[in-house]
C-alpha cells in the first residue's frame, strides 16, 4: 500500500531533506506533494488525496499552526494525521503544537531514525515492515 505525503515548508531546500529521509526509510510512498506555506497546503488538501501532513511552523502568509487549526476544524481533513517538523525545540512550543491536534513533533535538525520512526507511528507500521 501507497502513501501520499504533504510536505509544508517554506524552504524548498529542507522539502528536499524530508523526501530523501522518506524515500530511505522504504515507506511506499504514492505520491509527494509539497506546499511552501498553509494556504498552498490547504489547496493541495482540498484536491489530493493525502494520508499524512509534515509541517514546519514558522511559514510567511499561513504558518503551520494555523494550518494545523484549520485542519483539525474541517471534519473532511481532520483525521489526517500531522506530524510537525520545526526548528523551535522548545518543550512548551511542542506541547502547544500537540494542544491544537498535532500528531507528533519532531525537531530540526532531525537524526533520519527520527523523522521516520515519528512517519511510521502515525501511518502505523514499523520500521522493519514493508508498507
């Protein structure tokens, strides 16, 4: 089974990252789909079909929280699971994040192990499985 992944960030360099770290994890992934801010996101949300969100935070014109509350309020996108990829490391940052509906928080720079160790907890299968 495929998975269709939403990467959101505004640097297309960090984009990069999370794709090679996914494509080495050996999850199957159906189809990527990258947004440089929440209302790109919310456009691809609105027309792909996507079964998981990465999401950095601090965005220009919608930052990732507030994606992540307009995710959680639309019933059509709210069960879609979002994991959080940011660069504020704070414990109270992440608590908040996790307040609002998020689904896990993982913290950049990330070692590889992490980012998709947090990927496969939220699609449900483990590392040593093939999707």
């Amino acid at each position: 089974m495929s998975f269709n992944i939403l990467i959101v960030d505004d640097s297309p360099a960090m984009r990069r990252v999370v794709r090679r770290v996914m494509d080495i994890s050996g999850v199957d992934v159906g189809k990527y789909m990258e947004a440089g801010n929440g209302l790109e996101a919310l456009t691809v949300l609105r027309s792909d079909w996507v079964d998981l969100i990465m999401t950095d935070i601090n965005m220009p014109e919608m930052d990732g929280e507030e994606l992540l509350i307009e995710v959680r309020k639309d019933p059509m996108l709210s069960s879609i699971p979002v994991l959080v990829v940011s660069t504020d490391r704070s414990d109270a940052r992440a608590k908040q994040m996790i307040s609002l509906g998020a689904d896990g928080y993982v913290s950049k720079p990330f070692m590889p192990a992490t980012l998709s160790g947090e990927m496969y907890r939220l699609l449900g299968g483990t590392p040593d499985e093939s999707f």
